[in-house]
C-alpha cells in the first residue's frame, strides 16, 4: 500500500533526524562546557553543569517536540492527498465503467 510505504519513509525520516539532532545538540552542549570548565573550578563547576544541561535538555525536547508535530502535520496531509488520489482513481473507474 503506498500510504503505508510514505508514512513508514517519512517516520523514518523523522527518526533518522530526531538522531541527527540529538547528536548535534549535544555536541554543542559538550563543546559549550568544555569552554566554561575551563573558566572555573570546584563548586561552581558542578553547579554550572547541571544549570547549562538542564537548559540544552529543555530546547532540544522543545525542538524535537516541534520537529514531531510537523512531521505529524506532513503525514497528515500526505495521507488525505493519498485518499483524495484513491477516491479520484475510484470516481475514473466507475465513470469508464458506467460508459
């Protein structure tokens, strides 16, 4: 079925760069902490870590949130215009077959 085939492309799709973004994210929080810890020491640094991850959490679920309702949203419409291209299809065939 080729609904079926779009939506299991595009839920890869959207998993495939859930992953990728996950992966950039926290490159950059990495990248971003590596540069501060280097700045401070003792307390503070324990202190900073959890306030900057706790922080790159929150936008990436944020994101990723945002990410999945488009996705839902293409799906969405890529579904009623595979069931307006079958209705379409059904209309021609029963018009051929009526003459």
């Amino acid at each position: 079925d080729s609904r079926t085939s779009v939506a299991g492309v595009l839920n890869q799709q959207q998993a495939d760069l859930r992953t990728q973004l996950t992966a950039e994210v926290m490159q950059s929080v990495q990248a971003e902490l590596q540069r501060e810890l280097q700045k401070i020491s003792g307390k503070q640094i324990e202190a900073m870590v959890a306030t900057k991850l706790s922080a790159q959490q929150g936008k990436l679920q944020t994101h990723l949130a945002s990410m999945e309702q488009d996705w839902q949203q293409r799906l969405g419409s890529l579904k009623k215009l595979a069931i307006g291209s079958a209705l379409a299809a059904i209309v021609a065939i029963m018009v051929a077959v009526l003459v």
